[in-house]
C-alpha cells in the first residue's frame, strides 16, 4: 500500500480488500485508512483472488482501475505517466495502458529481469488468446484501465489461476486498443509461496481452456485447442529430450554403476535408509 500512498498523482481511491489473511494484513491495512482516508478497507470470506477483485470493482467509484496484489509494487509515477498518455491520445479505440515490468526477489532487495519481454509484444486478440504462457503473460498490474471496459467483464471465480488471461482476452475482444510504455512501472515479486509456485496450473489451464468455449466463436476455440495440443506435444518432446541426455550423462551412469555394487555386496538398502541423512546433512 506504500507504493500507492507514495503516488505521484494524488486523486485516487484504492480500495484494500482482504481474502480472509490470517496474518496481520487487517492491522496493516486499517492503519493505512486511519493515516488516509483515500484508503477503504473491507474484509471478505476467503474465497480466492478473482471474488476479491469483483467485490472491488462492484463498487469503484473513478473512472479508472488499477490492480495490486499483495505481493507486488508500483513506481510512483504508474498513476501519473498513465493517465498521460490516455489523456494524449486521439484515438478512441486506446482504452488501457500496458506498462513494462520487472521482477524483485521476495526480499525486495534484488531485482531481475522479466521473465518476458513486453516490448516485443502485439498486444491483441490473436497474440493474447494462441500465444499466452507460451512467449509472454502481462502481469494484471501492468495494466491501467478505464473502466468502462469493465461493464460487462469480471474475472471468473471458480478458477484459483490463469484468471487474468481470461479477462486480457475478454477485453481485446472489444475491438480496443492499448497504448504501451516501455518502462518497468511494475515491480512483480518473484514469491516462492505464492499459488504458481506451490501448486500446479494444469487443473487451471483445463479450467480456463473449458472456460474460453463460453465466449470464443467456433473458429477461434478450434484454433486454441489445436494450439495447447500441439504445445503439450512439444513440451512433452523437450522433456524426453532432457530426461534422455540425464540419463546418457556421466554422473547418472555413475550413481547406476555405484547401485549396481552396492546391490550386490548386499548395502544398497541400508545405503537407502542412510540417503536422506545425508542429503539433510549436505543442506546445511
């Protein structure tokens, strides 16, 4: 909330809502709208990210939104440089702006390079729905919205993951245009708790994939299956790949040759029993 609060542009509301934390989010938060009363805080069941942005955007007042997850952090001038270039445009078409990003460890101490370059991407319909966790994803806070394009969009709450896809290609397929500014406005934290790092997408991706027939035409939800088919493929083939060269490599053939003794003076099952010790000793 420090990075909204430290905006160089002043005329905001930022609505906090908290997913049923247990941890000190509560304290943290009313302590913000006690200091400013641009801050409102409201406390919901938990009930996943997705039901949490809704309920924020069921009762925003301004004319624009930003999003801004717990984990993540905005550059003083996100606000300011955004409703700039909007304000300078003649089009319009040009309904959001998409700012580059980079990446900051847990710590916040070290930042990294994006896991994808945004200034090499097209933003519309076709790259957003074929090419999405392929060759790039946009972190949701990159974006700066009016929201007006959020009259009839909200992001689906029985999927715990992949839910910003969704809304990215419900809001190109307004026929909308974006305005990109290729500066890091966005620091997204690279968080080994957070739900992409501890669980897997798979169950997700299917999810969002059923999700998708809802709203795509015929012809493009052929052309997405045909898309995640042919990658899973390729996927599958690149892990062939590495599991052959593991196994043709000298160490493994090594720790083979090793087993193969051991198994035959009889140690190998005390040496099993033995491993993980090992294996905690060599983490320290």
């Amino acid at each position: 909330m420090g990075s909204v609060f430290n905006q160089t542009y002043i005329n905001w509301e930022c609505i906090v809502v908290n997913d049923g934390s247990v941890d000190h989010s509560e304290e943290i938060a009313k302590s913000w709208v006690d200091r400013d009363n641009r801050f409102k805080y409201y406390h919901i069941n938990n009930s996943g990210v997705s039901v949490a942005r809704n309920f924020a955007l069921n009762i925003a007042k301004g004319s624009y939104i930003q999003f801004l997850d717990a984990d993540d952090y905005l550059n003083e001038k996100k606000l300011e440089l955004s409703l700039k270039a909007l304000n300078k445009s003649n089009s319009s078409m040009e309904k959001l702006v998409i700012t580059n990003f980079r990446m900051v460890t847990a710590d916040f101490k070290k930042e990294l390079e994006p896991y994808c370059k945004l200034q090499n991407v097209m933003f519309d319909v076709e790259n957003l729905l074929y090419k999405w966790n392929d060759t790039f994803s946009i972190p949701i806070h990159c974006g700066f919205f009016k929201i007006s394009l959020f009259k009839s969009i909200r992001f689906p709450e029985d999927i715990s993951a992949q839910e910003d896809w969704i809304v990215w290609v419900k809001i190109f397929k307004q026929d909308i245009k974006a305005i990109f500014l290729d500066e890091p406005l966005v620091l997204y934290r690279k968080n080994p708790e957070s739900r992409t790092k501890t669980k897997s997408l798979h169950d997700d991706q299917i999810l969002a994939y059923e999700y998708f027939k809802t709203f795509l035409n015929e012809k493009e939800y052929d052309k997405l299956s045909k898309v995640l088919i042919s990658r899973y493929y390729k996927e599958q083939e690149t892990y062939k790949t590495r599991l052959s060269r593991v196994k043709n490599s000298a160490p493994y053939q090594t720790g083979l040759m090793i087993k193969k003794v051991l198994k035959n003076v009889g140690l190998l099952g005390p040496f099993r029993k033995l491993f993980p010790f090992f294996l905690k000793f060599k983490s320290k």
